[in-house]
C-alpha cells in the first residue's frame, strides 16, 4: 500500500458542493475556526453561487473557486490534482459520486464525505479499492453523523474495555438515548436512491441485510437484532430500531475488519433507539417503528434543512455499553451539541478531512472507514473543535 503523496498540492482541503445547503456550512465552518491558518477552496458547477456563498459566509475573496461537475470526469481530475483532500457534500454518491471516487483513486487524492449507501460503498470498494491502495488515496465514507459517533464510540470503548477486562469486549450495543433535530435532506434521497436500486437487483438485498457488507470475503456470527421494538429489562425502557442502524452496523464491521479484528472475529454490535419506560415508551417505540416519513415525499430534499437556531439548539446522545465474557460491563456515552443531520455533521466532516492531512499522515492508501483510518487523532479533533464528548460513565 502507498503512503500519501500530498506534495506539489496548494490547496489542503476542497469543499466540493460548497453552494449546496450542507456543504455551504462546512465552508462557514472551516472559514470560522480556521481562517487562512489552512489552505482551503470552495467547488462546484456555478462560480457565481459559489462566490456568493463565499460572500455571504464572511470569506476572504482569496478563497479559491474551483469549478468541478460530476458530469465533466476532466474537471474532477483537474480539482483532484489541486488539493490533498477533496471533501464531498453532493449526493446521493450512488447518483453523483462514482466518477468522482475514481479521480480521487487515480490521482491519489484523500477523499471524505457523508455517505450511508452501503451498496454503492461496496461497489467502490471493489472497483477502486485497489487502485486507491496503489496511488496512496484514502478514501473514507461516512463521515458524519453516519457514522463517527457510532464508529469513533465504539473504538474508545473497546479501548478502555480493553484495559478494564485485558481484551475487548465481544460484544457492544449502542442506544440513542437523546436527539434533537433531523435527518438531512441528502440522507432521505440516499435511502429512496438506495430502495429504488434494491428494487431493480434483488442481490441487493441480501446484500443491505448483511451486516458483514462492507467486509469482503468475511461472515462474522450472528447479529442481535434491533429491527423490531422491545423493552429492555436492564435499562428499563422500551427500544425501538434506530434508522441509522444498518449502516452504522456495516461500518463498524468494516473498521473491525480493517483493524485486523481488533475487537475480535466474533464480535457482536447492535444499535436502537430509547423511547422510554411504560405503556407510553411502548407506544413510541411502535410508532417509531411504523415511521416511514424519511423516504415520504414530505421528507426534507436535498439543499434543504433547519433554520440556523434550530440547528444550534440540536443535540444528541448515545450510551454505548460493552461485556466482558463474564459479565463485567463497562458504560460510555457519546454526545453532540448541535443536530445531528446538519450542524454537528457539518463539523464532522469538516475535521475528518482535516485530520487526515495534518495528523493521520502514516495512513496508507485504500478505502477506509472513520475508526479505521483517523481512530484517535480524530476522536481529539472533535472533542476539542466540533463539540462531541466521549466519556465513560461506568
């Protein structure tokens, strides 16, 4: 596997989709916390609405404009030999993303973005796995709210599992115990772009139901499911599945498979979401688990989303809970202090591409996940600059 090749490149960071509702946050963040202190640009197809984005967002006009569409592959090549990482809002990926992963891969560019399509990953994966191993790219899905807190949790977890019990634990389940806010717009089309794909190839779904997906030639034991709502004794609640769960699943499988089963070959994780105790938690629960309205038509759209005070006054929280083999347990609790979908996502990305040009330097090329390959110097960057908390509290 190469070592990334960053030299010769001016621009440290490219926010590709930057006049786009998500991606125009990213910009306003990086363009806030860190200024001129690092070399970045905003892309897309518009020079106009990008330089008014600039404007708008308070940006030095010696920010670079970039124009790049994903219909034009020589465009995306040129953008990609100008940056060390090229950072992507524009999806669905399975629509828009293909060619642009193959630039990245050819030019040895880091790449980032949001993604949650668990068969157009895998279709990357082996098509372009190899040739981004050969050129020193690291191309990383999923990074933001699917699926770094998911992912980043259950690697300090099991860290300090480790520590507590002389190994990881073989097993960890995760539950959303807070959230306020939504799902973004650019995740409702990617699960209907998703569904319609399954709908045409019926191997995709076998494929969606694997939790082991993401992780070629492996099949790990049988998952516990978290499809159906249940009350859970020990902490006395009613749980319902969590809409996040399949892809949160397959990525932390994958950061499992690429760290060499770190957490060992018969690791077991699952993941739901808390409504409460009672007749009233029951309720919630099936109703959570009837709710359907992320794929309606009434589902926000892409380049929509929250207003800036509904966004800042999101929050999320998930306890994460690890065993030993006999029966020690250890409790931990991953927090975020803005919603989910936009604002605290938006901050994820934004340090994602960030840390894997300035500190995960020694990561080789290839196709990895957020544990896998940022893991600690990650976990760092978010508590100190994006507002996330890892913390054990048993």
């Amino acid at each position: 596997m190469a070592a990334p090749n960053h030299s010769g490149k001016e621009i440290d960071v490219v926010v590709y989709g930057a006049s786009g509702y998500t991606g125009r946050l990213v910009a306003e963040y990086l363009n806030q916390t860190y200024g001129d202190s690092i070399r970045w640009a905003m892309a897309g197809r518009n020079k106009e609405k990008l330089e008014a984005v600039r404007d708008e967002i308070g940006a030095p006009a010696s920010v670079p404009i970039i124009i790049a569409d994903g219909g034009d592959p020589a465009s995306l090549d040129e953008m990609c030999r100008a940056a060390k990482v090229v950072l992507t809002t524009v999806g669905p990926y399975q629509i828009y993303g293909s060619d642009l992963v193959r630039a990245c891969a050819e030019t040895g560019t880091d790449y980032v973005d949001l993604c949650g399509e668990p068969n157009w990953m895998r279709e990357m994966i082996d098509r372009y796995g190899e040739q981004a191993k050969a050129s020193g790219a690291r191309i990383v899905f999923s990074c933001g709210f699917d699926s770094i807190p998911f992912d980043i949790g259950v690697q300090f977890i099991q860290a300090h599992a480790t520590k507590k019990f002389g190994k990881p634990s073989a097993a960890v389940r995760t539950v959303v115990t807070k959230m306020k806010g939504t799902f973004s717009g650019g995740t409702a089309a990617s699960l209907k772009a998703t569904m319609t794909e399954a709908f045409k190839d019926p191997n995709l779904i076998a494929l969606l139901k694997n939790p082991f997906a993401l992780a070629p030639e492996f099949n790990g034991p049988k998952q516990p499911s978290g499809s159906k709502p249940k009350y859970d004794e020990e902490l006395d609640t009613w749980l319902a599945p969590f809409v996040m769960a399949p892809i949160n699943t397959k990525n932390i499988h994958r950061s499992n498979f690429l760290l060499g089963h770190a957490y060992g070959e018969e690791f077991t994780y699952n993941e739901m979401f808390m409504t409460g105790p009672g007749e009233k938690g029951e309720a919630m629960a099936k109703a959570v688990a009837s709710d359907n309205s992320i794929t309606s038509d009434d589902a926000p759209k892409p380049g929509e989303g929250p207003t800036k005070e509904e966004r800042e006054t999101g929050y999320y929280e998930a306890l994460l809970i690890a065993k030993s083999a006999s029966g020690e347990e250890i409790r931990a609790t991953v927090s975020g202090d803005r919603d989910p979908g936009y604002g605290s996502t938006s901050k994820m990305i934004a340090e994602s591409a960030l840390c894997l040009v300035l500190d995960s330097t020694e990561t080789p090329g290839g196709i990895w996940t957020p544990a896998s390959a940022l893991g600690a110097p990650l976990l760092a960057r978010l508590e100190a600059k994006a507002g996330l908390a890892f913390k054990i509290v048993a």
